[in-house]
C-alpha cells in the first residue's frame, strides 16, 4: 500500500489535510522501549505550522493522542496507534479545485486516478499535513536510536539560492547547528529568512536543500541491492512532499572524479578501520561503513501560491486563469528539517531490527 512503508516495522499513516483528525499506526515494534512524550512534543513542535513569519499561518497544535502501544511510559508490543486531530481548517478555501487544478500539485493526477473522489480540501492526503504523524513515528525510533549512541541531526543547506557552511562529512559538528533556525552560520540564516519574506511580498516561494547527518552508527547495518541503506531512506524521504532529489555523501560530484579522488582511504584510528574522507556518506555497497551517515534532499518551492496562474477547467476543457486561496508557506524547507530527521530515524531502526530480531 503506498501510505504503508517499513520491512520488520509498519507504518501506516492516514487522513486527510482537513478531515477530523490524521494519524500513524506503527507496528512491529519490541514490547519494552521507553518513551518520553515531553521529548517527542518537543519534536513535533518544531514541525508545527503557525510559529513564525515564515510559515503558513494556520495554527495547529499538533499534539498526539496514542490509543494504543504504549502502557506506563514503554511500548507494551502491540501496535503503536496516534491521532492528531485537526483544529484550524478552512475547507471553503479550496472548493474552486474541484474543477481545475493548481499547477505544481497533484490535483490533475488525483483527478485522473481516483476519477474525481479525491479530496481537495488543503491538497487532502498529498499534503504535507501528512508529515506530522511521519514525525510521530520517527520521533519515536529517533529517541530508540539515541538510546543506541545514535544521533541524527539535519540543517538547511540552502534557500532560494542562499547557502550555509557545510559541516565536515567525516566528523560533523552537530551542536554547531542553531536551534531556532537550523543553520551553522547565523549571518546566512537571516539571508535566508530575507529570500523567503522577498519571496512571500512577490507572491511567489522558494525551494532549498536540506542535509541530514547520522552519527554513532556502526558499521553492517543495511543490505545489497534492494535492500541497501540508500534504498531504504529514499524510499521514505521521496514519501515527503516536496521532495524532487536525493544524494548521499559526495552525490552527483562523484560524476566528475576520478577513481583515485572518489575513494575514501582506508586508515585505523583509535583502533578502529574509519576512512579519511567520506565520499561514500558512510555506505558501502548499501550497507553502513561506521562513517557518518550524510545525505541531501531537494525541496520544489511550494506551489501554492498567491500569484495568478494558468490552469483549465476539467468540466468545459478550457483554459482559465487561477489564484490560490488558502494558507500556505513560501517555504517548507524549515518545517521540513525535523521530517527529515524522522524519516531518516524510521529508516534506520527499521534496518536495526532486520539485522537483530
């Protein structure tokens, strides 16, 4: 099912933008973990919409209730069920889609395969509302890695063409990263926040990229072919919305390096085999080497935007100008930071529990 991912874990999420409540059923998960719920509100809040200037002004608190799989702080083994319910909707917003599409969206390929049924109301189950229960589960499997020596941590790399420092591949400083605004040079991320209220005056928005840093892995975790590292976190960050491009370690510079460049060295460092650089971004051949785990993932500009566009109408197949109503980002790239984080996190315990159950 395509709302479904996982091998040895399940997780299932469900809802829609603006129906009463969305939600994650997380499955397959050891009786005996702890949890902290003050840790994982933590979380969530910092993928909650409505906090800043540079957000969607609709206001959700996005706290969980769990119905099930959780009994006195730890999991009890049965399937770890959340719902969020939804607060702040404005579904009259978005009752001119039923009959023409928002370029940039999915409202003509939803038309097409689910013949008109879908739902329109905030973009329904192709919205990036749907990553709040996302981040439910991953909060929760990133707070199980912790408890391994497991640190994952991501930074915005870039915005509307505005870069940050990037941290070493081979021994990221993740404390370097700020709290309020997740970059390392603070100079850069008000530049940013610039483009985006640039963006936001002109109607218009801005992409960006994101990078994700993985730190205490050991080394093995991971398979061959379908089943490599990379393939399982790809496999759940191009579930976010948004998301157009993926690349791990060196990326698509590796296309432009010869042999003898790409190669990470071999060494021995305080008795253990780690390697000079880390082109790889601490995969080899789909499973972890004990390097850093790194990858970048693009984020499309939100094309809900304010300006006029060109569209047709499904019902006379004319052409028509649009301009979208509603509440929406010049961009998600801020909220997006913990998503990825938590996308990452499902990822890899997911992959821990394949190599030890």
């Amino acid at each position: 099912m395509s709302s479904t991912y996982g091998e040895h874990l399940k997780l299932s999420i469900f809802g829609q933008s603006h129906s009463p409540a969305i939600g994650m059923c997380l499955d397959g998960i050891p009786a005996g973990l702890s949890v902290d719920l003050e840790k994982l509100q933590a979380f969530l809040n910092r993928r909650a919409p409505g906090q800043n200037d540079y957000s969607t002004p609709r206001k959700e608190a996005d706290a969980p209730e769990f119905l099930s799989g959780i009994v006195n702080g730890h999991t009890c083994g049965a399937p770890i069920s959340a719902v969020i319910y939804n607060h702040n909707t404005r579904s009259k917003d978005y009752s001119n889609l039923l009959d023409t599409p928002r370029p940039g969206h999915a409202d003509y390929t939803a038309q097409v395969k689910y013949k008109g049924f879908q739902d329109v109301a905030g973009g329904g189950h192709f919205s990036g509302r749907l990553t709040a229960p996302l981040c439910i589960a991953g909060g929760l499997c990133k707070q199980w890695l912790e408890a391994m020596g497991i640190t994952i941590a991501a930074k915005i790399d870039s915005i509307g063409g505005v870069a940050d420092e990037p941290l070493d591949p081979t021994c990221p400083e993740l404390s370097r990263i700020g709290k309020d605004f997740p970059v390392v040079n603070p100079a850069a991320g008000e530049a940013m926040r610039q483009r985006i209220a640039e963006a936001r005056a002109r109607k218009d928005s801005v992409g960006g990229v994101i990078s994700c840093y993985v730190t205490g892995l050991p080394a093995g975790w991971g398979d061959p072919m379908f089943g490599g590292m990379e393939s399982r976190i790809a496999g759940i960050v191009y579930g976010i919305p948004a998301v157009k491009g993926l690349e791990f370690g060196a990326g698509f510079q590796v296309a432009d390096m010869t042999g003898s460049e790409n190669n990470d060295a071999f060494v021995i460092a305080q008795g253990k085999i780690q390697t000079t650089t880390n082109h790889s971004g601490g995969i080899l051949g789909g499973i972890t080497n004990a390097m850093p785990l790194t990858f970048r993932a693009a984020f499309k500009p939100t094309p809900s935007i304010a300006r006029q566009q060109q569209s047709v109408h499904y019902s006379t197949c004319t052409p028509c100008t649009l301009e979208i109503q509603g509440r929406h980002d010049p961009c998600i790239v801020p909220r997006a930071v913990p998503v990825v984080e938590a996308a990452a996190a499902i990822a890899l315990f997911d992959s821990y529990l394949c190599a030890n159950l």
